[in-house]
C-alpha cells in the first residue's frame, strides 16, 4: 500500500475505477500529458497514514462522502457515531468508498479544500494543470 509521500515527483489519484468522477478525472490528466499512478480503494485498501495526511490537509468533513449511495446505505446509528476526525477515519478504514474521489496527491500538496477532494477541470486547469 503507497504512503501519502511514496513517489514526491509523481501524481497519485486515489479512488474507485468505475466512480464516473475517477474517470473525468483520470481523463483530464491524460489529456494534459500529466503521467499519473491510479490507487484502488476496492483493490488495494487505504493506509491509516494516507487517510491522517489527508484530514489534516483537506479535513474529515471535506474527505468524507455524506451523499454517495455507500453512506446512504448505513444505517442511521451507523451514520450517528461519525462525530470527529477519529471516527470518521474509523468508518473510512473500513469503506474507503466513503472518502470522497478522487483524492489527488500532487507532487506538491494533495487537492485543496477550495476546490474540494474531488475532480473539478475548470480547477484543474486554472490552478493545477
């Protein structure tokens, strides 16, 4: 399993292959030429160090996904014990299709609060391509 600083020359793009904004995402980088290693949640898991390294940048509020079907489909009290960073990391050590995607770690900084975890090009393309 990658680290959140296990190539620091390199695009890391972490998510689920099928999830449509993965895709627009993954499109995006190869459209600019930008080379890219892609992390499955499905196939590989997510480290407990990603997930910290990300909540301290972005925030658990930020990197958990309230709207996706996979928090939907937990039941209430499930959803009720998320309260802080630590809970949540909990819940998304076991579902990392609860973190929001794709999580993009630049060689620089991992993406930003202002434009969100997720995959936005006009974004992209302002301020990271």
């Amino acid at each position: 399993m990658k680290t959140p600083t296990s190539s620091p020359l390199s695009i890391q793009v972490y998510g689920i292959p099928n999830c449509d904004t993965v895709k627009k995402a993954r499109t995006c980088l190869t459209e600019h030429g930008l080379a890219y290693e892609f992390h499955d949640f499905q196939k590989e898991g997510v480290s407990e160090a990603s997930i910290n390294h990300w909540i301290h940048i972005v925030g658990w509020e930020m990197l958990l996904n309230r709207k996706g079907t996979t928090w939907r489909k937990l039941d209430p009290s499930t959803q009720a014990t998320v309260k802080d960073a630590d809970s949540a990391k909990a819940l998304m050590m076991l579902q990392p299709s609860l973190i929001k995607r794709p999580v993009v770690e630049w060689p620089t900084h991992v993406t930003a609060p202002d434009v969100s975890v997720s995959f936005h090009a006009q974004n992209w393309s302002e301020q990271r391509l």
